[in-house]
C-alpha cells in the first residue's frame, strides 16, 4: 500500500551550497531525492522509510556533461537520455550509451540518473559494470569538503557504500582513452526490453598480435556489489587467446563470482550465463575466431 504522503518532507534548496549545509546539520536524517524513480517505487508499495527528503533535482551544479583532454565528467544529475545522446560518450563509451538504452523505458530514461543508479546501490543495476570497466571515478561532496575516489571500491557491501551521510555524489569522472579498444556489454534478462538483469557483463580489452595486453571485466547481478573481476583480468592479462586460456579464464570467473538464488534467477542459471558471456567476449576478441570450447 501506497505510503502516507503527509508523513514525509520534502525540501527543495536553491543551491548545492544549501544542500550541503542541511546535510551537515543534520546527517542521516536528510536523504537526496533525485529523479525519484527508485524512491517512488519503495513510496508506491509503502516501504520509503519516514524521513526527510532533500530534493537535488533543480541543483544546475550537479548537472551537465563536461570534456577535457583527459576525462570526460558527467554531472550526478546527468540522465540516461542525456548519457544516449553525447556524441563523444557514444563514441568512447559506448557501453555506458547501451547501458542507459537498456534501461527501463522512455519514461525512465528521462528521469533516473546515474548518479542515482550508483547511489541506490543495486548489485543488479546496470550502468556500474560499464562504469567499472572504464576505471571511473566518483566525486564526493560536502559541505567543507570534496573527495575523488576510484568507483572499484565505491560499493561495500549490499547496499553499503564509501559515501557518508553528511555527503552527495557529485560527478562522475570517465578517463578518455586514445588506443583502440574493445568494448563488449550485454545484459541478460527475461526480456530483451524493461527487464532487469539476470546477468550483466562489460568488458573492455586491447589485444596486440592475439595477446591480452590490458582488459577489464566487471559484472552485475552475481555478487552483493556490482563487482570488478581483478582475478579473471589477472588470469588473461599478457595471455594468448586460445580454448586453453579462455578456459582458465572461466575458471577464474566461475571462483571470483557469488551470485544466489533469488526471485529473478538462481545460482546455477547465473554462472553458466556469466561464464557463456564471458566466452562470447573472448571469443569475439580472437584473431582466430575459431576457439570457442566444445563444452
Ligand atoms: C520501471 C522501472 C524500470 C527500471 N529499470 C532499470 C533498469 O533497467 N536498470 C537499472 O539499473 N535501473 C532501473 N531502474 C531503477 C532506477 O530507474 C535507476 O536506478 C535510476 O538511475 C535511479 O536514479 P534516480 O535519480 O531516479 O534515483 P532516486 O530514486 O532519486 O534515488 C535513488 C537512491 O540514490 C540516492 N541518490 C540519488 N542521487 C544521489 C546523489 N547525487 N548523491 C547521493 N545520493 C543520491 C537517493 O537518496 C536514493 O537512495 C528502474 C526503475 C523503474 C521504476
């Protein structure tokens, strides 16, 4: 049932400055309200907890795409229709461009936020795996203070983050890459459409005469934290692509993986799915396209 809206506040500051110093005031007893579209689904089934609600929508400092030479830096406001329609994140992140295509409906896309997706810290949601696999960094703010901290190591635990209360996440840093590389996501779910995820795999590689020079593998849905695979990277860095290291890398994900049984899949399902995306990945990266394992 629908929670009681008169037991709920809502404030809306003028700016980020405001923002901060109701949070510093009073830590944990203000949350951010963004686009809503998590929030308002726990309101509509009577599970938003009673607190006090700081609405960040209108804050113009939290919005806007930004590129230097290095990096692109994406506000926390930053919506996924905006994410789809950058040029430049299309053409150097296109992983995070499908993530946000894949997102929800249309509805949704112009709404949520990505500064959203990583707060509410969903190990299913599906822009951290790109996120992860383009090395991003979050920024922190708050009122006297402003941290920028790697994004691999952001989530804690389920639904435990590095961020305090008395701190929003500010921006969203995407380090630009001038080599060519590969770039590979794909989310797996009941449907190809407003499905969420089962499984959801991005990875980015380059590879020089067959060898593995440098790859990163991060996936969602199959540990409590959307989590990066520092051991499967590890055991394909400066190998050849051949049935035999594909394998082994396999073996490393099926070890490094905790995913469980829940409403939207089981075990089982997910680590064979992690493992046969995982292939697909390699396999696609393969000068010889022909070493796809029998199994
Ligand atoms: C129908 C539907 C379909 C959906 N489909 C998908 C999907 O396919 N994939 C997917 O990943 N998600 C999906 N979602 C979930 C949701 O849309 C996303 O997680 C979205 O990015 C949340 O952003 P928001 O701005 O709406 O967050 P909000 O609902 O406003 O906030 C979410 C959480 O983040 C915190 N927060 C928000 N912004 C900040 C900030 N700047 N600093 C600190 N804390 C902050 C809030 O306090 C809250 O805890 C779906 C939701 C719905 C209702």
């Amino acid at each position: 049932m629908r929670g009681h809206i008169p037991s709920y506040r809502l404030t809306s500051p003028a700016s980020l400055g405001d923002a901060l110093d109701v949070l510093a005031r009073e830590p944990g007893i203000w949350q951010p309200f963004a686009g809503g579209t998590d929030l308002m689904v726990l309101l509509e089934s009577g599970k938003l907890p009673h607190k006090n609600y700081l609405n960040i929508w209108n804050l113009a400092e939290l919005r806007g795409i930004e590129v230097s030479t290095a990096h692109i830096m994406l506000g926390a406001l930053t919506t996924y229709t905006e994410v789809q329609s950058d040029p430049i994140l299309r053409e150097e992140f296109p992983m995070l461009c499908q993530a946000a295509s894949e997102t929800g409906g249309l509805a949704i896309q112009n709404r949520g936020t990505l500064g959203g997706n990583i707060a509410n810290a969903s190990p299913a949601a599906d822009s951290p795996p790109a996120l992860l696999a383009y090395d991003a960094e979050v920024e922190l703010v708050s009122l006297n203070a402003a941290r920028w901290v790697p994004y691999h190591g952001f989530h804690t635990g389920y639904k435990q983050m590095i961020k305090r209360p008395d701190e929003l996440l500010a921006r969203i840093r995407l380090p630009r890459v001038s080599k060519k590389l590969h770039h590979y996501y794909r989310k797996v779910g009941t449907r190809k459409a407003q499905a969420i995820s089962k499984v959801c795999l991005a990875a980015t590689a380059r590879i020089y005469e067959g060898t593995v020079e440098e790859v990163r593998i991060a996936l969602g849905s199959i540990a409590p934290v959307p989590l990066r695979c520092v051991q499967t990277e590890d055991a394909l860095r400066a190998t050849r692509l051949e049935p035999g290291s594909i394998e082994k890398a396999k073996a490393a994900l099926a070890r490094e993986i905790v995913p469980i049984d829940d409403i939207r899949s089981t075990k089982d399902y997910r680590v064979r799915v992690s493992l046969n995306v995982l292939e697909d990945f390699l396999v696609q990266l393969a000068p010889d396209r022909d070493v796809r394992s029998d199994e």
